[in-house]
C-alpha cells in the first residue's frame, strides 16, 4: 500500500467528509482509501509487513484523524473537530445531526450556518494536517524524495529534523550519572496515553480542576477519567470527586495549598488504558483579578520532585508495583513558562532522582512539534551531544521494540 504519490487535499478532505457523514463507528464500511494509506504509511514498520486488515485499518484511520485533530492547537476549533467527527468520548455513535448541533453550539450559531460556514473550515483544517503528516511520513521513508514529498512551501515542518516527525513517540536514551536512561517522549494529547503507570497533571493552587470541556492537560484527564453511560453520559466525575476529597481531608478545600504540593488521586476511567494514579501538581499560582498565573521554575522543580516522592512511596502498594510516571512540561500552559525552563526545572528533578540510582521508568508528553523539539535538543545539551533516540509510529503508550531507529544530533 504505498503512500507516493501523496493524496492531494480535496481527496483527503472529500473522504473526511464521508467519515462525519458516517461516523467512527462505521469507519469499516467506508471508503476511505487515502485515509488508510496515510495511515499505513505512519504504522510501524513491524505493522506493514503484511496487508492491513478491516478491523485494524479501521482502527488505524480512527488514530490517524485522532492525531490530525491533535494538532489543530486546542480551542474552539479543535473542539469543534472532535464533536463534528465523533471523537470527543462518549460521541463516536451520535448521529451526524448531533454532532453537527454540539459543535454549532461551541461557535454560538445556527446548525444552518455551521454548515456552511465553520464546518467547512473545519474540516478543511483537518485535511490540511492529514497532508502535513503525510508528506512527512514520505520524505522520512524517502529522503531522495525531496520537494515532491514536502511541496506546501507554506509547511513550516522540516521532516529531516529528528524533533520533526509525523511519529507520536521518540524512545531517547540519555547518558546519567554512569547509565543510560530510558526517556519516553511522547507527541499526542495527554488523554491518548496508555500503559504509564501514573501521570502528572498541573493544577493550580486551590487544587480546582478546569472544566472537563477544556483543553488543557488537567481538563483533558478530568474528562478522559469520567465514567460514563451507553449513550456518553456522564455517570461520574471521579478525579474531580477524589481530588476534592483529598483537600477537605486535609482541610484545605477553598483555601490554597503552597506551590509544590501534590495531591495523589486514582485515575477514573483512564484505568482501562492502564493508568492507574494521576498526581495533581500544584504549580500554578492565581493571580489576584485576572484570569492569569503564575508559576515559578522553583515550584515546578519542587512539585516533580514530590511526585517522585509519593512514587516511591506508593510503588510497593500495588500489584504490580508502580514503575512508570509521565511528566508535562509543568506550568508551559496558561502559566506562561518558556518550555526551556519547563523542561530545565522538571530535569532537575528527575536528574537528582537518578543521581540517587532510582529505576523508574521516566516518560515525558508534549502535544506538539516545537516543545518536542525543546525537549530533544535540551536533553541532548544535557548529555553533551550523546542523546541516542529511536522513532516509534504507535498511538499507545508502549515504547520497546521500537522500529525506524535513527540517531538523533543536536538541534540548533
């Protein structure tokens, strides 16, 4: 199933049509020949051996969109293309008219114009991502490809650079105090992460969650972690109800905590993807009548390091013991931290961690291109040149056997 010549835009975006027109759940009776090439094309190279069959090709175009959706930036925009094409959870069997009408809702205009108007754009920008990742993904197999693979002058992302890649995961291997460390770096939203053990979420210092409609990190796991019905209703908010709990017993509820602390609760419904505690990082500081931040690099510091903390703690606890954590850059939000300083202050924690002969299993997660590329190029300063990391295509958590392997050299 080869991916040359790159399927132009209007087919992309004619075949996401067919899919909002459908929806997810009957993504293996439609005909979306493009779609399934460009998703064969970013498989791992293990998954293209062989013909890809109904069941996972269906699976693969649903990862694919998942990802170009990602990439939109947040927003009502981004929003909009999770409602319209069935991916904000608990919608993928709503029918086209309600996924229409909730997303009309979000621009505040009739489902009439919405139509006409926004769900064009929309999905326009959908399609515009899914050519970027595979015009990437080609010039990444294909390098003598050249301009052919990479014609949008307008595309700012040079595929030869190892920060920018259509892959959703980078296995690096850092040199540390006499070892080499595993870093997993993860490039999707945080609510697609499996099989890590607990996950870091920032929150501010009166510990109160973000609307589960949000798109910040915090948001994304409330709503990730809500339990809910047949129909997508939900039927309980349980990271928000443990995170509450865990201030009233400590007789902090509406009042803030110092920066640096960590509340421990479970995970909701992200347990079925194999996360199994989400610690609520208190980093951001409430600035008095706005709706701004602030968060310091010393705080962010302080907060990983009692993360590790409650990790070491609470590992024995569980059967089988906790091994893994996943850190966001911390306070690169709404906090307004540079993600230079993001990633030097949560390092600095993990540094002195592994200075200590800790084993955790250390993953990093960003949603972009650019803070991947910081995190690369920082690591690799940190190891003096010597960071080894490897590509993997996969949308789930798992990072061994990991295929494409190249090496990565410092970013400019």
């Amino acid at each position: 199933m080869p991916l040359t010549p790159v399927p132009d835009h209007a087919s992309i975006l004619e075949e996401i049509k067919t899919v909002r027109r459908g929806g997810i759940v009957r993504l293996r009776r439609l005909e979306v020949p493009s779609l399934a090439r460009i998703a064969f094309a970013l498989a791992p190279a293990d998954d293209r051996r062989a013909a890809v069959p109904a069941q996972s090709q269906s699976q693969s175009v649903e990862w694919l969109l998942r990802l170009a959706v990602s990439r939109l930036g947040g927003g009502t925009l981004q929003e909009a293309a999770e409602y319209t094409l069935g991916l904000t959870p608990g919608t993928r069997d709503w029918p086209g008219a309600d996924r229409r009408r909730r997303a009309a809702e979000l621009y505040g205009v009739s489902i009439e114009r919405f139509r006409k108007e926004q769900e064009a754009v929309v999905l326009d920008q959908v399609a515009e991502q899914v050519g970027r990742l595979a015009r990437a993904a080609l010039a990444e197999r294909y390098p003598s490809a050249g301009d052919a693979a990479h014609d949008d002058p307008a595309d700012p992302a040079d595929p030869a650079d190892p920060a920018v890649s259509a892959r959703t995961h980078r296995l690096l291997t850092v040199p540390a105090h006499g070892r080499t460390v595993p870093v997993t770096l993860h490039v999707h939203p945080v609510d697609l992460l499996r099989d890590v053990d607990v996950v870091v979420s920032p929150v501010n210092t009166y510990l109160a969650l973000p609307e589960a409609y949000k798109s910040s990190v915090a948001a994304s796991l409330r709503r990730a972690g809500a339990l809910r019905g047949l129909t997508g209703e939900m039927l309980g908010d349980p990271i928000h109800e443990e995170l509450r709990d865990w201030a009233t017993a400590r007789g902090t509820s509406g009042r803030p905590v110092l920066p640096g602390t960590v509340a421990v609760t479970g995970s909701g419904a992200l347990a079925g993807q194999g996360v199994r505690r989400v610690y609520h990082a208190a980093v951001a500081v409430p600035r008095a009548g706005t709706n701004d931040y602030d968060v310091l690099p010393a705080d962010v510091t302080r907060a990983v390091a009692r993360a590790l903390a409650l990790l070491a703690e609470e590992h024995e606890r569980f059967d089988p013991p906790l091994r893994s954590v996943c850190f966001p850059l911390l306070g690169s939000g709404r906090g307004g931290l540079p993600y230079e300083e993001s990633v030097r202050a949560v390092w600095a924690a993990v540094d002195a961690e592994l200075a200590r002969g800790a084993g955790w299993d250390i993953h990093l997660i960003v949603r972009g291109l650019a803070p991947a590329g910081v995190v690369v190029r920082m690591l690799t300063e940190y190891a003096g040149g010597n960071v080894d990391g490897r590509l993997d295509g996969r949308a789930d958590g798992a990072a061994d056997d990991m295929s494409g392997g190249e090496r990565s050299h410092p970013l400019p």
